[in-house]
C-alpha cells in the first residue's frame, strides 16, 4: 500500500508566514549527500511543516506515513514489501513510536542506485527513538530543529518569544491567554502519552510533579540527591527521569567544560527547560508583568538567552557548555568547536558592566571573544574582547564557531 503525501493549506500558511529558510536549505542539503535523514525534536515544535515543504519538492514522487495513525503504525510492522517499491521521497512520521523499523531499513538505505530517500521525523532523540535497535551510522543524518529563533519571527518580537516560547502554535496564538491554553494542554497531552510511551513507568501526576520541580530548578545546577529526596526514591531514579525529559526535547543538561587549567572546576551540569514557555506554563506566569515580579525572572531570562544564542550561533549541543569554578567564577555559555572558544554570560538589566566572574573566564579560558547579553538597547564595546549585546542583536552570533 502506498500512501500520498498531501501538503495541507494549514502548515503551508504557518510555513509561509513564519518563514524557516535556513532549515529547509540545510535538510535540502543533507537529502542530497545521505540516504536517509532525520529530524528530531520536541512534538509540535515544526517537524511536519518542514517535511511537508520539502515533499512538496517531489510531487506525486513523495510518500507520508504517519505512525500516530493505527492504520500506518500496523502497516509499517513489516516495512519491507511496503517501503521497499516506493521511489523519490519516502517521509515517516513519529518514528520512535516504532523503533523494531530501523533494523529493516539499513538494506534499504545499502541499496544502489538510490531508489528512494527517506525522511524520518521523531519526537525524541536516536537514542531513545531507536531503544538500541540500530543506530544507522554512516547512513543517515540527524538534524535536531529547535523552536522558533528571532531570525524567524523578527528580533523586535523578542518580549513574545520569551514570554509564549519557540512551539509555532503557541508564538502565533491570538493573546497571551490562548497560547497559554495551548501550552497548558500540550503539557497535559505529553504526561499522559508521550512520555509513557517509551514505558517510564510513573504516574502522570507524578511525572508533572518532577518537571514543575525542574521549572523552579531552572538555570541551576542538577542535584540529583535533592530530588531523591523529594520523591523518595533513589538517585539513579530520578537521573533516568531526567534522561527521559532530556531525550524528548524537554529540557536541557548543559553539560560543563573541564579545562585543562590548574583550577578546580564544578562538574555538575545545569538544567533548563528549553523552551521558555513551557517553563512559564509550568510555573503559571500569563504575562509580562506577572513575570517581571517572579523571582525567576532571572533565571527565565538566562535560559531563553541560552536557547537563542545556541539557535544563532548554530552550535551542535555537544558543543555547548557552562564554566564555573568552586570558588564562585562561572560563565553561563560556553560554545566550543575545534579551538574556538565563545563566552556567553548573561544578565537581566539595561545596564551591564563587566564582572570579575567574566574577566576570569576571559583569561582561564582564553576566550576569543566574550558577549554580554542583556535587556538593553545598546550594543558597545566594554573591555577588549568583551561586547555588550542586547538580546534583539543575537543574530551577531551567527557564525562565530566557523
């Protein structure tokens, strides 16, 4: 059976009006040099609407499988006969939903000439879509799409990025009140199916306990004993918890950088939501002025800046990293490619001025270049190699691991 694949008026309005160039061009660019290549990340941060404007590049040559469907999910147990006729462009939706499908497709993927490419979109990282099955190396690309970036709804719409998050529904919802209502119930949709799908075995209250336990952890350093304690359980527990949130795009482990210098470092790994408005869904913030009176206002800031700068900058997350050391220096990001070295430190005022914190990173780390970013209006020069840089302006980063 072969299904067609159909570029529906909705995603193709929230294509145009958004605009995602630079994604399509760079899956554009991985279907020409791979076989097969997948794009991951969080359920309804845009996927679908990219793999659709790229079929519609194939025509009648493109074919969708959905496996939130029952009708797909059953027909694809035995993929061989249904994958292996199709030519041209072959998109399976979900795939993690469905990890016994990787083993078949490496033969597949071996076949020469190419007969068809595939484009496997997933909710959840290779490891935990394909649950050890096949790893597909060498033959597939992963290419990870995170929310919306400035660069894609204009930097002067800032403030309603960082209020509502990146998730396209939520940017583009009528009022503050309804992308919050999108952002409640999709909450709601992953606890109960998402999740549990890859077979965490906890209660949704549960579960939502933990992430709402996290949204007030944001931006600080994991501690894995404080949560044992708190759901009375055992540390490995609560990590495998953390490693699942991690795994579907929930949050991210800013992992930290071990230099070689002479000082000690701290080795443990920050956590933040990824999206920033999830974290004020969880936390129950609607606006802006409910947020600028929250503690967390900092912290919110902090982790939204962080998202940004690794989205402008183009940084891999194996590339991305906080600093600190026992005795109190830290810096927020660090991004690292080769012997490029970028620091990120950022703060939530108008008014910046250069820390003894960043003068230390600039020296132990030998940091090419360290901004500061902030709330205000203007970009200056501070010190030699440290620029202040107002959060409008992070498209600065662009290109600065190259």
């Amino acid at each position: 059976m072969q299904i067609r694949f159909c570029m529906t008026n909705l995603h193709g309005m929230l294509l145009g009006m958004l605009g995602r160039p630079r994604h399509l061009a760079d899956i554009r660019r991985l279907l020409r040099n791979f076989q097969a290549v997948a794009i991951l990340g969080a359920r309804q941060v845009g996927k679908t609407t990219l793999a659709q404007a790229v079929a519609a590049e194939f025509g009648k040559r493109a074919r969708l499988f959905d496996l939130e469907t029952d009708r797909d999910l059953r027909l694809l147990q035995d993929p061989e006969p249904v994958l292996a006729p199709l030519r041209g462009l072959v998109v399976i939706d979900e795939v993690q939903r469905l990890p016994s499908l990787f083993p078949p497709l490496r033969p597949l993927l071996d076949r020469r000439p190419i007969p068809a490419r595939f484009l496997l979109l997933g909710s959840a990282s290779p490891s935990v879509a394909t649950r050890g099955t096949e790893s597909l190396a060498g033959r597939i690309a992963y290419y990870e799409l995170d929310g919306l970036g400035l660069d894609e709804v204009s930097a002067d719409r800032w403030q309603r990025l960082w209020l509502r998050g990146g998730f396209p529904r939520s940017f583009t919802a009528k009022s503050d009140v309804s992308s919050m209502e999108w952002r409640r119930a999709f909450v709601q949709t992953y606890l109960e199916r998402d999740v549990l799908d890859v077979g965490l075995r906890m209660p949704p209250a549960e579960l939502r306990r933990f992430w709402q336990m996290l949204a007030h952890w944001h931006g600080q350093r994991w501690n894995a004993s404080e949560f044992a304690r708190a759901f009375g359980t055992s540390e490995a527990t609560v990590r495998r918890w953390l490693e699942t949130l991690e795994g579907f795009y929930a949050i991210r482990l800013l992992r930290p950088w071990h230099a070689s210098i002479a000082k000690r470092q701290v080795k443990s790994p920050k956590v933040y939501l990824r999206d920033s408005g999830m974290l004020h869904a969880l936390l129950g913030i609607t606006s802006h002025a409910e947020l600028r009176e929250r503690p967390q206002v900092g912290a919110s800031f902090e982790g939204f800046v962080v998202e940004q700068a690794i989205h402008a900058s183009g940084a891999l997350s194996h590339e991305a990293y906080h600093w600190a050391t026992p005795q109190g220096a830290e810096l927020d990001l660090l991004l690292v490619r080769g012997d490029r070295r970028i620091g990120i430190e950022v703060k939530c005022t108008e008014s910046p001025v250069v820390t003894r914190s960043m003068e230390i990173a600039m020296k132990d780390l030998r940091l090419k270049k360290l901004w500061l970013v902030h709330r205000g209006d203007m970009r200056f020069t501070m010190r030699p190699g440290i620029e202040a840089l107002p959060v409008a302006e992070l498209d600065a980063l662009r290109g600065a691991l190259d």
